[in-house]
C-alpha cells in the first residue's frame, strides 16, 4: 500500500471542517443575492459529515473506507495507490457509514435517526426537489450541532462553532443558535465572547438551562462533551 495513504485522513479531517465552514454560513445567513444558500448548505453539511466520518475511519486504516477495492489486476507491483483507488474504488455510502464506523472504532453516531433523515433531504434538494414547508436552515444547524458538534469534539477536540467562513465567527452565529434554541457546544472562542450573550426570553426553559449549565462549565475550563 502507499505510505502516503496512512496520512490521507489528516487531509480529510481539514476538507471536511472547510465544508462545515461553508454550511454554517450558508444556513445562518442570509444573502439576496445567493437565494439558494440554504439549500445548498444542506449538501456542504452532508458532505462535511460524510468526510469527517471517513476521515475516522481512514485514522485506523484508510482501506476500512472503501465499500470495493481494486482486483489484483492492474495495480501496480507496489501495491494499492492513490491512482489505483482512485479509478477503481468505491467509498462507503452515506446511509451505510455509522455501521462502518460502530464496526471499526467502536463508536456510534448521536442521533442516527436525525443523521439518516438528513441524508434523505440532502438526497431530494440533490435531485432538485426542494420539499415544501421545511425550514432547510434549521434542519442544517440541527444536523450539524446535533451530529456533527458531538462527532467531531469525541475525535479530534474540534467545535462546530468555531468553523465558519464569516470572518466575525462566533460573534454572528451564537445569537442565531440561540433564537433557533439549538444546542451547541461551547468552546474557548465561545467563551471569550459570552460578555453579550443574551438569551431572548426570561423563562427557565430547558434549553436555557442546558446552554447556561454549558457556558459554566466552559468558563471553569470544562469544555466539550465531557464537560
């Protein structure tokens, strides 16, 4: 096998969090000149799950992403390369990735019934039929900070928060979350900047109560899921 495919995942992990980037700003704003920036921040964010998971994946081996590998014939005398896969294999599909991934590292993906809900809307606005009456920026940021959010902080330390192509970061998006109340993660960026943060509403509601618990937590230097 190519040595240089021991590494691929370190550049999945980085392809995968710039498409991440792209649907946070797509599905939280919004721009009148780019009318189809929801719908398509509900690909960028399919796609950015469906990396991400490889790139977990590909850490233990980057074989173990691959649904078909090339046959014997015609790959060359030094083995599987990049070429080779490239022309001849086959990744995993989306729907069939939490098994793959359960199978191979031993960990499960929160929320699998919203994850494959998710690939059947992705499926539909991929095949032009945008469905009537769905709010599509609220089912990507559920998407991202209910599956994605949790993912990536189990694997690599990342926050869903922190990427997002809008130079102001989380100064924009974490007002958003909060009028939408979807949880998110709070990270060390979150926390420099909840000074301003201001939830809408007096009551003590549920989400309320969980993102100020988080937001304590962080402030003691308890981030993440295991805060």
């Amino acid at each position: 096998m190519d040595p240089n495919l021991r590494n691929v995942y370190k550049h999945m992990i980085g392809l995968g969090l710039g498409a991440l980037a792209h649907a946070n700003a797509h599905a939280a704003y919004w721009d009148y000149e780019a009318p189809y920036w929801a719908e398509l921040s509900v690909l960028q964010a399919a796609h950015a799950a469906e990396i991400l998971i490889k790139a977990r994946i590909a850490q233990e081996h980057p074989l173990l992403i691959f649904e078909k590998l090339p046959g014997y014939d015609g790959v060359s005398e030094t083995g599987l390369n990049f070429r080779s896969l490239i022309e001849k294999g086959r990744t995993v599909d989306y729907r069939d990735l939490p098994d793959r991934l359960w199978s191979t590292t031993g960990m499960k993906i929160d929320h699998p019934d919203i994850y494959q809900s998710y690939g059947r809307l992705r499926n539909a606005i991929q095949h032009f039929a945008i469905p009537e009456g769905e709010d599509m920026s609220h089912r990507v940021l559920e998407f991202i900070f209910k599956v994605i959010d949790p993912f990536i902080n189990r694997c690599w330390k990342h926050f869903a928060i922190d990427h997002n192509e809008d130079t102001e970061g989380v100064v924009y998006l974490v007002p958003v979350l909060i009028k939408r109340q979807i949880e998110f993660l709070v990270s060390p960026e979150v926390i420099k900047q909840t000074q301003w943060i201001d939830f809408p509403w007096d009551d003590d509601s549920p989400y309320r109560r969980t993102m100020q618990e988080r937001i304590e937590a962080a402030r003691s230097g308890r981030y993440g899921v295991n805060a």
